[in-house]
C-alpha cells in the first residue's frame, strides 16, 4: 500500500508541476509618501512578479517582511493590483516556438506600510515564493530551497528616501552568437546618485525569511558571469548606466539578479552614506537562434508618413523643404541605442552634385529600454540645392553599423532618397583674369548676395588650368565679399611664358555649386628687341565679347615708377602690331603691355610686359680747353674776365683754383662757366692787385670717360 501510494503522489506532482506557475523573477521597490499623508515613515511598497507559464492561480497576496535591527519583524500582506500583464518585448528577437521558450506574465502587488521608526539597515524581503523553473541551469536550485525571494533595502538614518525605480523592461529571450546591449534603467526621484551591480540570487526557508540563502551557482556560471559568453569575451554591466552586454554562446535558461544601490551625501561627515537598494532578479531564455525578422538587423520603415517610392529609382523617398536642417529615419524595428554613433557617423548624405554633407549628430529619443525606432539627423547645414540627396548608412566611428536589439546590424548603404525643391537659384560669374605689375595673374569674379543666403558661404575655390593640363583647385578665399584672387604659384618668368585659363566655384553649405565658365590671361609676345620696330603678338582674351586693345609704352623714371602712354588702339583680336618709338623720345629701355576693358567700363584686363630699347647716340668728345695768361680786368669791355675756351664742352666737373703768391685761395669754383668767369676779385668781392697769380683746372666728361688736369699762371693787369 505503501508503494501504490507513493507512486500516485509522485504522479500527482509530476502533473501538477507541468502547469504550475514557474516564477521567473521579480523587483521590488517602495516610495515615501509620508510628505503627502502627513504620516511618518509612510511608503508605498510595489513589488512585481514574473511567471513564465499560465497555470493555477497566482496568489492573491504575498507577504512583506520588513526586517531590522531596531524594531521587531513586521508582516504585512501586498494585495495583487491590477490584472496581469504580458510582457510585451519578449519575443522580439526569438520565435516564440522556439525551443525554452515561454510566455512570461507580470503581476504587480501593492501595499502601504508605516515603518515603525527610523533605522539604518531596513531590510524589506518577500515570503519565499515557491518555485522556480527546473529547467534553469546556472543555478544549484536545492541550495536555497529552490524559492524565489525578492529584497530591498533602506537606511532612513539621513532622512526618507524613495528606492530606485525599474522602469525597463523586465524578462528578455536572447539567442546564442548575438551581442546584445540589455539595459536596467531606474528612476531615482530625490536626487541620489545609483550605482548598478550583479548580486546573487537569494532564496529562504519558509520559516528564516529574515535570514536569506544566497544560491549557489553550477560549475561553469558565478553570479558575475550567469550566462555562458563567447570566448574572449563576458557579461559587464556598467555601473552607472544600467547596461548588460554580452554575447551568449549555448542555449540555456538563467537566471541573473541586478541590485540598484544609492548613496546620499552627508554633509555633516562629509561622506556618502548608503540609503537605500531596490533589487531584480531575472530569469532569461538563451534560444539557439534568433527570429527570421529580428535576422533582418535594423530596418527603414517604408511605410512611414511622408514616404513614398521614387517611379525611377524605385527607392524609398521623403519629401523635403529647402534649407531643412535635419532628417528624420523612421525604422521597422527597434534599434539599440548604443550602438548609435553620436557624432553622426552611422550615416552619410550626399548631394545631387555628389558632394557630402557631414551629419552633425544624431538625436535620439530611446526608451527606457534603451531602444527607438526613430532617429533625428542634425546637419551640419541645410539642404540648399534642389534635387535628390541619397541618405545611407555606413560604418561609424564606433566600428559598427546601427545594431537591432537582438544585435544584428543594418545593412551598409541601406539607402533612403531626399527630393529637395524650392530652393534658390545662386547666381554667380567669374569677371576677369589679369596679370599684375608684370608679376603673377588675378582673378575677379562676382557673387550676387542676393541670390543666395549669405549665411550658408563656405568659401570660392580657384581652379586654374595649365597649358594640356587639368583644371585643379590651385586656391580659396574664405571671405564672401573679396572678389579676386592672387595666384602667387605664378612666377613673373611663368607669365611671360604660358597662357592660363581659370575658373571659380562657390562652395555654399558645405556643397560646390559648379564652376563658373573660363577666361583665360592675355599672353604677349615681341620678336626683336630695337623699339625702333618691335613685332608684336598676343591672343584673343575671352572675358567679355569683342574685346578691343590698347597697346602702351612705359618708361621707367629710375625709382620703379612707370609712366605709360598709350600708342596703338585696335579692335582686332589675335592682333599682329608692328611697334615703333616716337623718335622724340629719348634713348633707353621700354616697357610695352596690352590692355582691354570691358564695355562697362568696371574690368581691365591686362597682359604681360615686354622691353624694348633705343639706341643712345655715341657721345662726341670735349674740346682741350684753352687757358689764358693773362686778362685786363679794368671795364673797358675787353678782356675784363677770365674766358676759358672750349670749357662747356666739358659735361662734368669743370674745378677752377686760384692762389696768391702766399698760396692762399682768392678763388675757387667747381662749376666754371664763362659767362660767369673771374672778374680778378677776391672772395669778398675786392679787386685784386696787379700781379702774377697761381691757376689749377681739373675738368672731366662722365659720357666719354675723359679727364683734363692743367696747373700754370694767369697775370692780372689793370693798367693797359
């Protein structure tokens, strides 16, 4: 009889067990209301239950112990609230037939409970709640009696405080080779700082709640590492932020609890205290895949508001205005937002001209599970060009592309197409191209402000192209309202060579708005060197229309200052012009050059210099003067100055030096001209006397080179 019982017991169990109510873990947290019940020590305790299959009947009430060292035990019943609820992310990244898998319920009790007093190591702990899944395999399940027991904690020494609030999602199914970001996220409403961590699951016997039974783990599991990871790699979570990452490697069932402690700052010890821990403990399903959709990684919604199909393209379009700063994506799934890159790196946006545009950052509004299926792309500036601008995604600086929930990633070049219209028409002409002082090239153009929003100018590049080369990029100028350009890579022996031709772009909102047409320089070219008759040559410029030219002659004053005179106007292009010197114009080097000016009169364009010389005549050599002897300085008319002939002759210095008999000087003059020649005063004006006098001549003439040097006596006699 014994034995028959015994059977039909353990058949009894075994059937019961196969719909009993698994509990797959809990949380537990309390709120202080005290401040608005107008009772002390008065909180709202919430504690959640999860059960992974629908069987007998939940309890209707589970008991709160509210343990200390202070006061005695309190047990106080938490009636259930509300009806239950299905998790709702659950199968989000497995099929729900796969093999483990259950459906998880979540029930919620509720009770307001006046602590009696205050104490700093409250400890509130539910009744053990029997029993946890057979199937889990990190957990030693006799060790603690196999019950499920749920804890928090509060030290209301400092003063009241609310615990940490879970607001994430509670139970997950994951699938074996993902990585995967699961975030605990927790609201903490009076301003304490929390602090996440992996604790160790606890159970109790029924009759030593106070006194919880930490399990123990299976060999190969610890409570830091509850799930079986790749090799290489762990299960972290990071303290300040909630979030768990791992990458699972073997289908299995596990459990893994996360405490949430947080600490106030006492001023008076200038010390952080512990007060208060709100705890979770979790029971996952690791599935040897994931679902075929979750397979898919992040998805664009293609039925979003707004989108549409391009006829031609076929790819999905959104309609935007011009100058638009940002981008929304819309996304069929849900996206870890970790894996975001939050300098906008997941995404590239280019232009109808090809040209990209940096994405400044992205925004994005995750919920508490740390996931969105919306994002919003801030520009770095608008979309400013109408057409089709193509938004892809790409690998990030973070080394990922965007990641789903369930880890997998979106496909590089996922592509979404923007038709901008409506915008302006930018209007822009390059004006002139001229060579300065005979130095190197300038480029003019104009940019009309008006057509344009000035505020969206990035800078004008310069292209310029070399004879049979490209055009390439050879400058830029960052200032809107500078016009030209100096291109100092040209010599003054390249501009006397070689023809260029130029061409200007305004970038405008980080985007080229195409090249102006080209103009190219004025190159002049002599054949001889006499100005007596220079053959003269240049091409046709091309900066405005029927283009006339005006030949002129510089010279040059000796200082670098040019005068020029214009000789030859004519209205020809590609002019041949024979050159010849006014033969008035004195002898030396000239200058020559080409200039047009455009018909209102506002550009010159202006070529190359060119020399030429004129012959200077050889000069005639000075005549030896003649020096007198003697002269009658008595005003009869005759011979009453000293006359040196031949003297003017003489373009240099012509020093003339007389001295008594005693060798002073009675006169003496560098600049001797006859017409002012020595009347045989001394240097006060008085005439001398009668006399032999001493006389030095020294001349010379810097044109020929030749000096003359004469030292004799002159007589001065009044009285013939």
């Amino acid at each position: 009889m014994k034995k028959l019982f015994a059977l039909i017991s353990f058949v009894f169990t075994m059937s019961f067990s196969a719909q009993a109510s698994h509990f797959a873990g809990g949380d537990l947290q309390y709120v202080f209301i005290g401040d608005s019940t107008g009772v002390a020590h008065q909180y709202l305790f919430i504690l959640r239950l999860y059960r992974d299959v629908s069987g007998i009947p939940m309890p209707n009430q589970v008991d709160l112990h509210v343990c200390s060292s202070c006061f005695s035990t309190q047990i106080v019943p938490m009636p259930q609230y509300g009806p239950a609820q299905l998790a709702p992310t659950l199968f989000d990244c497995v099929d729900p037939n796969a093999p483990g898998t259950v459906t998880m319920e979540v029930y919620e009790y509720r009770k307001v409970v006046t602590l009696p007093g205050v104490c700093n190591d409250f400890t509130f702990m539910t009744e053990p709640l029997n029993a946890r899944n057979g199937a889990i395999d990190n957990l030693d399940l006799p060790s603690a009696s196999g019950n499920l027991l749920i804890e928090a904690k509060l030290n209301n020494f400092i003063g009241n405080n609310s615990s940490p609030k879970f607001v994430s999602e509670p139970v997950r199914a994951f699938c074996v080779g993902k990585e995967f970001n699961w975030k605990q996220s927790a609201i903490e409403e009076d301003g304490d700082s929390i602090y996440f961590r992996l604790i160790v699951p606890k159970g109790a016997p029924f009759n030593s709640v106070c006194s919880p039974v930490p399990f123990n783990f299976n060999a190969g599991w610890t409570y830091l590492q509850p799930i079986r990871t790749v090799a290489g790699t762990q299960l972290t979570i990071n303290a300040q932020t909630g979030n768990i990452n791992f990458t699972p490697s073997m289908q299995e069932v596990d459990v893994l609890a996360v405490g949430v402690q947080e600490f106030r700052y006492d001023s008076t010890y200038n010390q952080w205290l512990e007060i208060g821990e709100a705890t979770r403990d979790m029971q996952i399903t690791v599935s040897p895949m994931c679902s075929q959709q979750a397979q898919m990684g992040v998805v664009l919604d293609y039925t979003a508001p707004g989108t549409y199909p391009d006829p031609i393209t076929g790819l999905p379009t959104i309609d935007y205005n011009c100058l638009d700063s940002s981008v929304v994506m819309h996304f069929s799934n849900k996206l870890d937002c970790s894996t975001i890159s939050p300098d906008g790196t997941d995404f590239r946006l280019t232009t109808p001209t090809s040209q990209p545009i940096p994405i400044k950052e992205i925004v994005s509004v995750c919920d508490v599970n740390n996931e969105t299926n919306q994002l919003l792309l801030k520009l770095h500036k608008p979309l400013a060009i109408n057409g089709k601008y193509f938004l892809y995604s790409k690998t990030g600086n973070d080394g990922n592309t965007l990641l789903n929930k369930c880890g997998f990633p979106m496909a590089e070049f996922d592509t979404i197409q923007l038709n901008v219209q409506g915008c302006f028409q930018m209007q822009m002409d390059i004006k002139n191209v001229y060579i300065n002082e005979d130095i190197h090239p300038v480029v003019e153009w104009l940019a009309d402000t008006a057509t344009y929003p000035t505020y969206l100018f990035d800078k004008f590049i310069i292209h310029r192209k070399d004879p049979n080369g490209p055009y390439q990029q050879v400058g830029q100028v960052i200032n809107q309202y500078k016009n030209f350009f100096y291109d100092l890579q040209i010599t003054p022996q390249d501009v006397d060579q070689t023809i260029y031709d130029y061409k200007v772009e305004m970038i405008l909102n980080n985007t080229a708005m195409g090249k102006t047409r080209s103009i190219n320089s004025i190159l002049l070219g002599a054949h001889g060197n006499s100005c007596d008759s220079v053959f003269l040559e240049w091409n046709d410029y091309d900066g405005w229309a029927n283009p006339s030219y005006i030949v002129y002659s510089g010279e040059d004053d000796g200082s670098g200052n040019i005068t020029w005179t214009p000789e030859f106007n004519t209205p020809q292009a590609n002019t041949s012009y024979v050159y010849k010197i006014d033969p008035n114009k004195d002898a030396g080097n000239y200058k020559l050059k080409v200039e047009s000016v455009d018909p209102s009169m506002t550009y010159t364009a202006i070529s190359n210099w060119v020399e030429c010389g004129k012959v200077t005549p050889k000069p005639e050599d000075p005549v030896d003067p003649i020096v007198p002897n003697v002269f009658t300085p008595n005003n009869d008319g005759m011979n009453d100055l000293l006359v040196i002939k031949n003297i003017s002759s003489w373009s240099g210095k012509r020093q003339v030096v007389i001295h008594n008999r005693w060798g002073d000087v009675v006169y003496s003059t560098d600049n001797y001209y006859n017409l002012q020649a020595w009347d045989g005063s001394s240097k006060n004006g008085a005439p001398l006397a009668d006399g032999v006098y001493f006389i030095v001549v020294n001349l010379d003439d810097p044109a020929t080179g030749r000096t003359f040097d004469y030292k004799g006596t002159v007589t001065i006699m009044r009285d013939k």
